[in-house]
C-alpha cells in the first residue's frame, strides 16, 4: 500500500468512528438535540453515553486521524506550507483524542472549571484554530487548479464560522458545530483521496 492510500484509509476509518460515535451516541443519549447540543456532552463526565463515545469513538477516531494525517506530511515534504498544514490538521486529530482522554463536565456547563474541563476546553479549542489554517495552506500547496483552492477556502471558511459558533455559544450552537466537523470531514477526505492518487506538490530536489 502506498503512503498517500494508507493515508486516506486512516483518515477514513477515523471519520467513520467519528461520526459513528456522533450517531451512536446521539441515539442513546435521552432528549437529546443535535442543533443545539455540542458534539462533546455525548462524550462528558456523568452523560449515559459518556464513557461509551470518549473512549471507543473520541479516542480511536484521533487516532487514526492523526496517524493519516502525518502521513499527508511526509507525503508533502517538499513543500513548507504543505507539511506546516498537514501537521496543524494532524494537531486536530489530535485534539479529538485529547478531548475523549480530558472529557467536559455534564453538559459541557463552563461553569465547572475541573481539570479535566479546562484541559478539555484548551485541547479541543486549539485543535479548532488549527484547522482554517490546515485547511488553507494545505489547500496552497496542493497546486489542484482554481476549483480545489475554491473548495478549500470555502471549507476553511466553514470551519471558522462554526468555531464562532462554539465559542459564541449561541442557541443552535449544536447545528454550528457540525457545521465546522462535515467541512474538516469533506476536507480531509477529498484531500486524502487526492494524495491517494498521486496528487501532490513535488518541490524541485
């Protein structure tokens, strides 16, 4: 298997664990409302489905996400931006690890300031910032044509819209959020599936 088709398939399977966990849990969790909830409380300290999506879809799916991601990196090597972007997207993946491993308070009420609260806020939320940027210098590097850097500057615009719209916290917070998670996840697949067929920058050696 070649780096860019093992990249894909870890970003793959990180995303089908994702999102499985989104919808799993989602499901088992009483009342609960994907427009106005965040993605977190499924996975927070005292939810019924807490333990259940933090550990078997949170943590495995950053995984795997980082895992491809870094990949993409290495894949990238000979452009600056590229690596630089690959690797920020890399943090991001990260981030969803770090984010099952440090789980909110029930809720995600930001008024409980534990430990594993804050760390959970500042893993999840710089994992967050690094994804426009990912998204964006990953996208210059790429050289695709006009309509691959329009994709990529829309989906990056995406992504900040809904990172407003968690730290904001408005009413439809929830519906923001998945906003931001299905640009990374149409980003990151499509990128991959690219790297996979051989598209990529090669810098003079």
């Amino acid at each position: 298997m070649t780096p860019g088709r093992l990249a894909f398939v870890l970003i793959l399977l990180g995303e089908i664990v994702q999102w499985g966990g989104i919808v799993i849990g989602g499901a088992a969790y009483p009342g609960y409302d994907p427009l106005r909830q965040y993605i977190s409380e499924l996975g927070a300290t005292g939810a019924v489905t807490g333990s259940m999506v933090s550990w078997w879809f949170f943590v495995p799916s950053g995984v795997f996400i980082t895992a491809g991601c870094l990949i993409a990196a290495w894949i990238m090597r000979r452009s600056v931006p590229g690596v630089i972007g690959w690797v920020l997207l890399a943090w991001y993946g990260a981030s969803l690890t770090g984010a099952g491993v440090y789980p909110c308070e029930f809720e995600c009420a930001r008024s409980e300031a534990t430990f594993s609260a804050l760390m959970h806020d500042l893993v999840g939320g710089t994992g967050y910032l690094a994804v426009p940027i990912g998204i964006w210098l990953a996208t210059a590097a790429a050289k695709m044509g006009r309509r691959f850097v329009a994709f990529g500057v829309i989906c990056g615009l995406l992504t900040v819209v809904g990172f407003a719209g968690v730290v904001a916290d408005p009413e439809f917070g929830g519906l923001l959020q998945r906003v931001l998670e299905v640009a990374v996840t149409v980003f990151l697949l499509v990128s991959a599936w690219l790297l996979a067929k051989g598209r990529r920058v090669t810098a003079p050696a």
